[in-house]
C-alpha cells in the first residue's frame, strides 16, 4: 500500500469484529472497531475512514440506516462503504445497492474474498481519483486559455468602441468600464495558469534545476523600472518612494519571472492602499541576495490571511477565503521559493504591509 489505509468495522458479532480486524491489521491497515450502526456512524463522521466494512442487520440502527445517512451529509457521502450480509439477506441487498453502497461480502467469507473485495475498492478509488485528477488538469488548464480568448476578444471590441466613441462620452465610459472588468478578469485568468505551470515544475526536479539557471541582470534597476510602470498605470507616481539602486546585480531566476514577482507584489501595494498614501520600494544587496522590500500603507491582511499565502496545496481555497488580496501573492511566493528564494510578510490590518524578498544573487 501506498499509505496506511484506515478501515471501519461495524459489526454486532464478536467473532466478525475480533477475527476480521485482527486480520486486517495483519495485513497493515488500521482499523476502527464498533459494535452498533449508531456509534458506527459516530466514528465515521469523525474519522473519514477509507474504507467502511458494515453489517447489514445490526440493534440500534441497521446498516441500511448507516448508509442512507451518510449518503446525505456531504463531509461523508464519498466514503466507501461495503456491506456484510448472512446468504438469506442476499436477495436485499439491492436495497443496499440502491443507496449508494459499493459492494457486498457474503457471510461466511473467506480471507481470500475478504482481501479481494477490499482490494477492488481500492482500485475504484485509485480510478475515480484519477479520473478526478484529469478533469482538474483540464479546468486548470484548458477552462483558463478558453477564458483568456474570449476576454481577449472582448477588450478587443471595448477598445474599439471606446476609440470610435470619440463623441458619445456614455458609451466611453462603457466601454472603458467594459476593458477594466476585462483585464482583471484575464489577469485573474492567467494567473490560474501561472499556478499550474508552477505546480508541475515543483515536482519535476530537472525542470527545477534548469528553471534555476535563467538569469536577470541589473535587477535592481529593473525592479525600479516595473515600480515607475505599476505607479504610472495607477496614476500614483507621485506616492512612488524608491530608495538607492544597487548596480551589477544579478539574480538566478528569468527576467519573466522577476517581472512577475514585481508586478504582483507592486499591484497588490497600490490596488489595497489609497492614492496619496506611500508606496516604497527599496533595494540592497550583499554577497550572497538581492533583497527588495514592498511597503504600504494600506487596508493590511489579517494573521489568517498571512497563514494561508502559503497553503499551496490549498489554493482554491485561499481564493475563496481571501478575495479581496489579490491572487498575485501566493503566485509570487511561490515563484520566489521555488527559485531558492524566501519571502517575508508583515502586516497590521489597518496599517499597510510590508514584503521583502530575499533573491539568490550569481
């Protein structure tokens, strides 16, 4: 086994339960045991099992009862479960099949049909797994190049309108209402596919290797440059504060990839603190890193919201949970780290934040 599997056994009979789980942890799973459907449910809820292994007729509540409600609850519904029936229940277990169970041993069972049932589950759920892992791999990718298409489309005809409209100054606003909802949109758009492209070369570690050998020269003066750019498009460039540029520095990660760190961190400075308010921006370097420091003093992020920049693996969550932050940091987070670089996050809800990057230099 890949992992350690956990198996829930709800049975009324000693000698199903004793025998069974001895033999299961034999063969290295974990097992749960319990005597009754309703203290069976109990520890489904609280455990998740991998698998649920249940007698159908049971005191207190029977299997079919167990099912049903699990069936309902969405923490649980996808749980397997599998029924144990006497030969004379054979004929009911449609019932059972009918409410979502995955299968059914007969008893009395050998340890061969035993093994061999648990194993199919297994299968099944390596199947639907996969099954699920492609459809997220082709939302992840194929959904966001459809959308970037489209939207390109669309800010291609805003932009037109909006320049034939030279005399009709409601539909310029319109349309330039039309662009600005279009580019976030795309903004958001390819940025999903940032992450994905990120994702596959964290596990690929030639792809690493190679990625780390791309090089930005005079990056301090680039990051100043990508800082005039952000402050010019936000019409903010008086609130633009750069501090001394050191001069021949260069850093192992491409000029693509240093660009973007910038622009999300720069769009996430300006886009949460209000014009007339500082944006600073400083450079310094030893022997070893390029450290650039981002300041604002805007709307700031909450200790949660700090904590979950870092939940790769939970990404859409952190999307749904922290809308208002701006995709772009977990993006460049990750871009740094996996470039040998750290990334430092402070920030007082209220107040501003400050992030300092610390990029290897070659």
């Amino acid at each position: 086994m890949s992992k350690q599997r956990t198996i829930l056994l709800i049975d009324d009979s000693d000698y199903i339960i004793e025998g069974t789980a001895s033999l299961l942890r034999f063969e290295g799973y974990t097992v749960l045991t319990v005597y009754n459907g309703r203290d069976g449910l109990a520890l489904a809820r609280e455990h998740h099992p991998d698998l649920i292994i249940c007698d159908v007729s049971m005191p207190e509540m029977d299997g079919y009862t167990v099912l049903r409600y699990l069936r309902q609850d969405p923490e649980t519904a996808s749980l397997r479960f599998m029924f144990l029936t006497a030969r004379a229940e054979k004929t009911d277990m449609r019932t059972g099949m009918d409410i979502g169970a995955d299968d059914y041993l007969v008893k009395p069972f050998t340890i061969e049909e035993l093994l061999s049932a648990i194993e199919a589950q297994w299968k099944k759920t390596e199947l639907a797994q996969r099954g699920v892992e492609e459809l997220a791999l082709n939302v992840t990718y194929a959904l966001p190049h459809e959308f970037r298409t489209a939207l390109n489309q669309i800010l291609g005809s805003a932009q037109t309108l909006k320049t034939i409209a030279t005399e009709d100054a409601t539909v310029a606003e319109i349309a330039g209402d039309i662009i600005t909802s279009a580019q976030r949109l795309l903004r958001i758009t390819e940025n999903f596919l940032v992450y994905a492209q990120l994702e596959t070369l964290s596990a690929d570690r030639r792809a690493l290797e190679q990625l780390r050998m791309h090089r930005t020269e005079e990056a301090a003066a680039m990051a100043a440059d990508i800082a005039m750019t952000k402050a010019e498009h936000y019409r903010r460039s008086t609130d633009l504060v750069t501090g001394a540029i050191p001069e021949g520095v260069t850093v192992a990660m491409s000029s693509e990839s240093f660009h973007k760190v910038l622009d999300e961190l720069l769009d996430n400075a300006f886009k949460f603190s209000t014009a007339g308010t500082p944006v600073r921006v400083e450079c310094s370097a030893d022997d070893r890193w390029l450290t650039v420091t981002i300041s604002d003093e805007g709307i700031g992020m909450t200790p949660a919201q700090i904590n979950g920049v870092g939940a790769y693996k939970q990404f859409n969550r952190f999307v749904q949970e922290q809308q208002g932050i701006g995709l772009g940091l977990v993006i460049a987070k990750r871009i740094v780290e996996l470039h040998g670089g750290t990334v430092e996050l402070e920030s007082t809800p209220g107040k501003g934040t400050v992030v300092t990057i610390h990029l290897p230099r070659c």
